[in-house]
C-alpha cells in the first residue's frame, strides 16, 4: 500500500522522513499542488539490471574458482577479457 504525505518546509519533511521510517520512501514531489513523500510498505522487486549484474558476478566468481590465474593482474586481465567476450555476445 502506498502513503502519500504533504510538506511546506524541511522541518515538516524531516518530521515525516522519521515518523514514516519504518516504511520504505519511493518518491518525493515537488509540484504545483504542493511537496509530497510517497511511501509503501511493499519492498520494491530487483530489476532486470540488479539481476543481470548479479549473474555476471556470480559467473565471474564461478569462472575465477576454475581459473588458474595467479597473481591479482592476471586476474584482472580475464575479468576484463570475460566481460569484453559478455558485450560482443560470447562466452
């Protein structure tokens, strides 16, 4: 459920900001009507990029626990490489 709280000054705002801290703030406006928080008490779902770069680091690790890389540059160098392989559409 979404809550939707008016302001005129920081105090006001600030006063809200810690009143509302036990919900989760998912925008603030500020238009002609007035100054707006808007909470919810749904957490918000991951989106497609957090867990798109999820499964990158997941594949990295998994790829460098099978590496035989063994100095911190070495292993740089296949990061990257592995990532330049990602955006050209290969493994």
């Amino acid at each position: 459920m979404e809550y939707k709280h008016q302001y005129k000054n920081k105090e006001e705002r600030d006063s809200i900001l810690i009143a509302h801290s036990n919900l989760i703030l998912i925008e603030e406006q500020n238009i002609t009507e007035g100054n707006f928080l808007i909470f919810t008490d749904t957490p918000p779902e991951q989106s497609e990029e957090i867990e798109d770069i999820n499964s990158r680091v997941s594949d990295i690790s998994t790829y460098l626990n099978n590496a035989d890389e063994t100095t911190i540059a070495d292993i740089e160098n296949s990061i990257l490489q592995k990532e330049l392989n990602n955006l050209n559409g290969g493994m």
